[in-house]
C-alpha cells in the first residue's frame, strides 16, 4: 500500500538510476561499434566480393572463390607457417625473459628504482623506432651486431641478418622479443609484491628452497596474471606487422610474410580488397579459435 502511494518524484528516480549506467555507457558502446565492429562485418563482407580498388565499379559478388583462392595460394601457407613460427618462439620468450627480469627486480639492491624505469624504455619506445634502430644493429656495413661478433670471432665475415631469408624471421622476432619483454616484467612484478612475504619466511622456517618456493609460493601467486598477459600478448603478437613491415617489408621475398602482414599487403599494396578482406576474416576466425582453445585449456588447470 505504501509502495502505491510513493511519490513520483521518487519513482522517477529509482527509473534514472537504473538508466543511468546505460546512458554513460552508451557513448563508449557507440564508438567502438562504428571504430571496430562495423569494419569487421564490412570486411566479412567484402571477402565474398571482387573489389580492386582501381577497378571501383567492378564489385561483384563473387561468393567463396577469394576463399578458394586462398588455399590454393602457396604465398597463404607460408605467411601462416611463419605466423606459427612468429607466435610460437615470441610469446614463450618474451614470457621467459619478462619472468626472469621481474624476479631480478624483486630483490633487493640500491639502483632498484632506477633499473625498473630503464626497463620500460624497450615498451614505451614506438615500433616504429625500435625497427630502425635494429635494422642499424643487424645492417652487415656498420652494424653493431656484426662488428661484436667479428671482434669475439664467432663469425670470420659479416652476415645479412635481414637479407638472408635463412635468419631474416628470426631476428625480426628478437627484435619484437626485445620490445614485449618488459610488459611481462611490469605485469608480473607487480604480481610478486602481492605475494605475503610470510609466505616465504614460514616456507624457509620449514626448511623449502629456493626453488621450492618458487614452484608452491611464486608460481601460483602470479598464475592468474602469466594467464591474463599471456593472451594479451597472443593477441598483440598475432596482430602486429608495423616492426616487420619497417625491417624487411616481408622480404626477402616471403621469407617474413605473415598472415597479418600478407593481408595489408594485399589490400593496401595490391589494392585487392576483396582477397585482402578474406585473409584478414580466415585469421581473425583462426585466432579466435586459438583464443577460445588458450581460454578453455587454462580454466581448466586453474579449475
């Protein structure tokens, strides 16, 4: 009876509370439906089209023959061996040497502060920058690679690190291994602090080494952020070809193709849109699925 007889003023309230969230959320839901999910369902699109850009009145329908052409195309197979390759040793190292630099930086000594600012500068640098400066460091000239390992005598003449299809995909990894690495030394330094410092004192009282307490203290304290940065990393790694497009372009000749790369390629060089949509749409679903099988595999081990 009470609830019948309550004030509009106060119905009109509780109505703006429930509303509210949804009207501060709505210019954000807008933006990001017109900046990534209308291009995405664009690009569906067109991958069922012949669209070259300099033949604009020629989009025909073409239904699944970009797809078709696809997997017949050997250049496809290779962009997606190399992506394989560029996803399979980047990820693992970057989490490795992140991992390691963050355990370094959780001990104590006197410069700690200024060793954990210098270590962001490989993240904060621009892509852009870090693949000229590493194409100075592998050029065969005057190339500082070369001319250490010409002084040490591991090598008696200099090597074309980018030039030799042999070696170009791997040293654009370290390069790209060299630039991530810190963002797993941030995520997970910041998880060792939030382990109990008990927890080490009470495992040393019951006589556990050190790797002991690595294994039982560490390694589940920062389980649930190694998860969390590792498929951010997957996902940013999959994506990226601002650094192999500065180096190599994706020569010499498709030795540093990727499926990312391939598609840009494709569409932005070649001005086919149509097959350059149809890479992009087969290797966003492929990594969708990878995604979904990373998630499914770690929820059950956390589980």
């Amino acid at each position: 009876m009470e609830n019948s007889l309550a004030p509009p003023r106060l119905h009109r309230t509780g109505l703006a509370r429930r509303v509210l969230p949804y009207a501060l959320l709505s210019p954000a839901v807008l933006v990001t439906l017109a900046i990534v999910f209308l291009p995405m369902v664009q690009a569906a699109w067109m991958s069922f089209h012949d669209y070259v850009l300099w033949k604009p009145k020629a989009f025909t329908f073409s239904g699944l023959n970009n797809w078709y052409k696809m997997f017949a195309d050997e250049v496809f197979w290779t962009s997606l061996k190399h992506t394989a390759i560029w996803i399979g040793v980047t990820i693992p190292a970057q989490l490795l040497l992140g991992l390691v630099t963050a355990l370094l930086l959780n001990q104590q000594f006197f410069w700690r502060p200024l060793a954990r600012a210098l270590i962001i500068i490989p993240w904060a640098l621009p892509s852009v920058v870090i693949a000229l400066m590493w194409a100075w460091i592998y050029d065969p000239n005057y190339g500082v690679l070369n001319d250490f390992l010409l002084r040490m005598k591991l090598i008696t003449t200099s090597i074309g690190w980018l030039s030799n299809p042999d070696t170009a995909l791997y040293a654009v990894i370290l390069t790209l291994t060299w630039q991530g690495f810190p963002f797993f030394t941030v995520m997970i330094l910041a998880a060792l602090q939030s382990i109990p410092q008990s927890y080490y004192e009470a495992a040393s009282l019951d006589g556990a080494g050190r790797w002991k307490q690595f294994w039982h203290i560490t390694l589940p304290g920062i389980s649930g952020v190694l998860l969390t940065a590792v498929l951010l990393r997957i996902i940013w790694v999959a994506n990226s070809i601002d650094v192999i497009f500065v180096m190599t372009g994706g020569g010499p000749g498709y030795s540093t193709y990727t499926l990312p790369l391939y598609s840009f390629i494709k569409a932005r060089t070649n001005l086919d849109f149509g097959y350059g949509s149809a890479l992009a749409v087969s290797f966003t679903l492929m990594l969708l699925v990878l995604v979904v099988i990373y998630l499914r595999r770690t929820m059950r081990r956390v589980a």
